[in-house]
C-alpha cells in the first residue's frame, strides 16, 4: 500500500495534531507513597484544617498577654503541654510550659520563647516582656483550609505534592494509569554496549546510545518500558517489530530508520499494518519526525541521530505521554535571556540550540550543534527555540527552554 507523502509541518501544527491524538488513560489508585511522578485523576480536596489547631511554634510558655507587664512579672505554671497532648484551658494567673507543635490551650493568646524568660527558685517564670497578640502561635488552617483543593487533577506529582497529599490525610490517590511503551532501535550498525567491547568493533559499527537515554526519559515521565532491543534494517523484521509492540502497548516508539534512504524500513512498514499522519517537520535538528497508527497502538518514529532522537523526544513524544496521562501542564516554562553568542548563518528551519548559562545569567552556545553530537546535549542546559531564519547578535534575548524543567 502506497499513501501520498504527507506535507512537511510545523512544528506548532505537528504538536496539535498529535495531542489531539492523546486521550487520557483511565486511572488507578496507588499509594501516596508511591506516586512520585504520577499525574493526580482527582481532586484532592481536604476534609481538615491543617493545622487542626493553634499551636505553639516554639518552645516556651503559653501565657494571657492581659497579665504580663513590660517590667516581668512572675507567675506560676499551672499544666506542662508536649506535643501531641489536649491540654486544659489556661488558669487564669498562670501561664503552661508548651513545646512547638503542641495545642495553645483556650486562654492563652501567646507564646513566649524560653528564651525570654527566667526561671525563678519558687518555681514560678518570669515572663520579660509583654508579646505581641499571637505570637509564636501558628493558627489553624493557616496552611491549608477545610472544603479547600489543595491539588488539581492534571498535576504532575513530585516529594512537595505526596507530602502535601498526606498532610490532609490521603495514604492512596488517583493517578493515570502508567503509558506502555514499547521502543526499538532500527539500525544494522548499532550494537549494544556490553555485547562488543570497543576494541573489537567492526568497522562501522557503533553503539546504541538512543536506546540508553530513551528509556530514561521514559522511566522519568512515568512510562513502563517494554524494551524490543535492535531491530535489523530488513523490512519484514520491522514488520514484526511493530506487531509484536503493538500489541501490548500505548505508544511505540522507535529511533532510526525513519528517513528516505532505502535503509529506512520503519515508513513502509507502519503504513503495511497501520497508518502513516505525519512525516517530516520543519525544525532543526529532527525533521524525519513520524506518527501514526499500528492497530490500537500510536506509533512514533524519532530520527536516529541521537541529537535529533533526544530533542524530538522532549518536544514532542513528552508533551504526548503527558497529555495521556491527563497532565496540565504539558510543557516547560521559557525564559528570555541574553544570547552571549552570536549566530550569524542561521538555518531556515526552526532550530533548537544547546546552550548553557554562564555566571553573568547569558546564554552560551555548544560549538558543534551536529545532530550527531551527544556531548552538546550533555554539556547543555537548555535549548533555545530559533525561529527559522533568524539570526542571533549578541545581548539578543532569546527564547530559552531550561533543560531541568524538561528532565523532571
Ligand atoms: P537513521 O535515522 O537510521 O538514518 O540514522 C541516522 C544516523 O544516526 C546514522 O548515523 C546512524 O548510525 C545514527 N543512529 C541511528 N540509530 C542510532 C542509535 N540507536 N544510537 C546511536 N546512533 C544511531
Ligand atoms: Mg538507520
């Protein structure tokens, strides 16, 4: 079967018609303490205040402020308060010895660190100074109020939110289920690290690196990974490859072989058993680009370079397994910095630059930016996104995309 060559996109468009693709997966509950990384299916609203109540911030003495004087004035101490304990109101004409985070008795409108204070032989404190109304008393609610969403569904779960979600009491929560992706290098010339040591290689043979920083990215946006290993360039092995993926996953991703050489199987082979959308984007690096359909599984096909395979993963494949994980925000924030660089022959392609802060907050730029080259992705940052034709004059301020933000 032969389909008509789809024209080349933008990247803007590429990336709305592939999320349009991305229906959310049904969720599943796991526990809080598992769910790092996992993107929330719920509303979390809380059924407390938190804190439950006032309580002391500091180790002292809870006190009526009516009954101190700026001179000191001794009283006695009428209940000790650890934390943890109900305490009875406060005597009038008393004060209660209390630790932080134990509950301020009814009465008391103060704290007063032990710091400030002065232990007499009689057994009675002299409080120094009159504090200020609700000193050292941390109110309830302050945090976080009854009947409030302290997380939205779409949020993506990191230690600050499972820490947040246990704090009103969740110890399980709805999440996404996990995408299955199932991913595969294509190339005769790769070889696997660990099979072949570096000084019996063939010639033109290289490692798959691809396969190395796919996986993690995929493990890192909460992905299980069916790893298919290196498919040779023969178009009936890839057509095994795609149908053993396709049944059991989401998405299968591939690198390599994408192309037009008449080594490039994987274009062929997809529209054989499924359905080719999108081929080729005007961007740099990464414009052999693919998606499409095999059976009930979506297909995408990274370019092979391992610059080009790294960067379309993050614009594009990551948006996608976030959009189907229902996730809110599906992209990194841009900052606009100084370029320190300049750019004076730029590609007419939209161009994705590694870079990297220097000390003064500007931007320099990797000298090689050859897809081939994985240092520059390691060396890198971030990315600046380059409208195609644009040419970069130092102190320009550039569009950056933090590569930090990408990788969380
Ligand atoms: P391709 O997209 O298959 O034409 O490959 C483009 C370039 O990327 C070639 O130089 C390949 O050798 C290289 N390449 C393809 N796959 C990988 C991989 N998994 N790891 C490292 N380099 C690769
Ligand atoms: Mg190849």
């Amino acid at each position: 079967m032969n389909t008509p060559r789809p024209p080349l996109r933008s990247l803007d468009e590429a990336m709305e018609s592939l999320l349009s693709h991305a229906s959310p997966l049904p969720p599943e509950s796991v526990s809080t303490v598992e769910a790092d990384g996992r993107v929330l299916a719920e509303d979390l609203v809380s059924s407390l205040q938190v804190p439950p109540q006032d309580n002391s911030s500091m180790d002292g003495y809870a006190v009526r402020r009516g009954e101190i004087a700026d001179e000191g004035v001794p009283l006695p101490v009428s209940q000790r308060i650890p934390a943890g304990s109900a305490p009875q109101p406060l005597q009038p004409g008393t004060i209660a010895r209390i630790f932080t985070g134990a509950p301020v008795p009814a009465g008391a409108d103060a704290v007063v660190m032990q710091e400030d204070t002065e232990a007499l032989d009689d057994g009675r404190v002299r409080i120094q100074r009159v504090p200020s109304e609700g000193q050292w008393i941390r109110r309830s609610g302050e945090d976080i109020t009854r009947g409030s969403t302290v997380l939205a569904r779409g949020e993506r779960l990191g230690p600050a939110a499972q820490g947040l979600a246990a704090s009103i009491g969740r110890d399980r929560l709805q999440v996404a289920r996990r995408p299955r992706v199932a991913l595969f290098s294509t190339g005769d010339e790769l070889v696997m690290p660990g099979q072949v040591a570096p000084e019996a290689m063939k010639p033109g043979a290289i490692y798959n690196s691809n396969r190395f920083f796919l996986r993690s990215l995929l493990l890192r946006l909460g992905c299980e990974v069916q790893d298919l290993g290196i498919v040779p360039d023969v178009r009936e092995a890839t057509v095994q490859a795609l149908r053993e993926a396709a049944r059991t996953s989401d998405l299968i991703l591939t690198s390599g072989g994408v192309s037009v050489g008449e080594e490039d199987h994987i274009k062929p082979a997809v529209e054989q058993l499924g359905s080719l959308d999108l081929w080729q984007i005007a961007m740099k690096p990464g414009k052999p680009f693919a998606y499409g359909r095999v059976g009930d599984a979506h297909f995408m096909g990274l370019p092979g370079n391992p610059v080009s395979s790294f960067v379309t993963f993050l614009l594009l494949v990551r948006p996608f397994l976030l959009k189907l994980q229902g996730a809110s925000q599906l992209h990194p924030r841009a900052l606009q910095l100084p370029a320190h660089f300049d750019l004076q022959r730029p590609d007419k392609r939209r161009e994705f630059l590694r870079v990297r802060r220097d000390a003064q907050g500007g931007l320099e730029l990797f000298p090689n930016q050859s897809s081939g080259v994985l240092t520059s992705t390691v060396w890198a940052d971030g990315l600046v996104d380059n409208p195609g034709g644009q040419a970069i004059r130092r102190g320009d301020l550039v569009r950056f995309l933090p590569l930090a933000e990408w990788l969380a």
